[in-house]
C-alpha cells in the first residue's frame, strides 16, 4: 500500500485500501482526512493522514514523499510499529493496540466535561428575577384561593 503523495485524498485508492484492511481487522473507520499542507519535521518531508474509529479513537499516519508511512500516532500518542513492510501485520498491530487501550480511553472520555454553548446559559440576575415573578404570582393565586373559600364558607 502505497501512497501517491501529491494525489492524497481521502477517496484514493491506497486510503480506500487502508478502511478496507481495518474493517477485515474488525474496526469500523467513520472518517478520514487527509491534511493538504505539506509539513517538514527533522528534514522530512510528510502530510498526515487521520482515521477515526466508531468508538472515537483515532489513528494519524505520516505519510513521506516516497508514499511509504514512517509514524503512526495513537489519539495522540506515537505507535511503534514492529511489522512496518507488511501492512496487513502492521493493521493488526494497530488494532489491537486500540483494543488494548479502549478502556483506559473510554475511562478518559467519561471524565471529560461536556462544554455547553453560551446560548444555554443564563445569567443569574435573570432567573433570580424570574423566579421571583413567579412566586408572586403564586402568591396572588393563593390569596384569591382563600378569598373565594371564604366568599364560599359565609
């Protein structure tokens, strides 16, 4: 599997080849994008490569110019990759390095908070004053109530 550095796209052949080998390994990729900047680190040349997996994982590959991957990262983490020339080894070394660390990710997902957008939030003079109004109306409601009992009992 091979990349074709200047024609890299997230419907190429080699990247369609890449979803195919991990959905036999059991991994369902959702998403891929391939980043169009060239970037250059420690005089190599590499664009990156992002799979994202049902379960939120996600896989980064550094693709050189010759089209060969030289780095994998694993949600952010560099992956060590023992069978680097056969791919279908090294698909499987992937996968169960996800499967090894699921859990552990899944725990760190749950921690995570949640970030509401500004529109939901209100300030609170606001519902201060909100629930004041509806307290007095509450309160009317309750004075009329013992008005017409009273009307009622005479």
């Amino acid at each position: 599997m091979i990349f074709s550095f200047e024609d890299m796209t997230d419907s190429s052949k080699a990247t369609k080849a890449l979803v195919r080998y991990f959905a036999r390994a059991g991994e369902q990729v959702v998403q891929t994008t391939v980043d169009p900047k060239v970037r250059r680190t420690a005089g190599v040349s590499y664009r990156q490569m992002s799979l994202t997996f049902a379960d939120g994982q996600v896989i980064t590959m550094f693709v050189k110019q010759t089209g060969d991957i030289y780095q994998v990262s694993l949600n952010g983490k560099a992956l060590a990759i023992k069978n680097q020339s056969d791919q279908e080894k090294a698909v499987t070394e992937m996968v169960s390095a996800m499967d090894s660390g699921r859990a552990k990710f899944q725990a760190a997902l749950a921690k995570a908070r949640a970030v509401l957008p500004p529109s939901i939030r209100m300030a609170v003079p606001k519902i201060e004053v909100a629930l004041k109004e509806k307290l007095a109306g509450l309160d009317e409601a309750i004075d009329l109530a013992h008005k017409e009992l009273e009307a009622i009992d005479a």
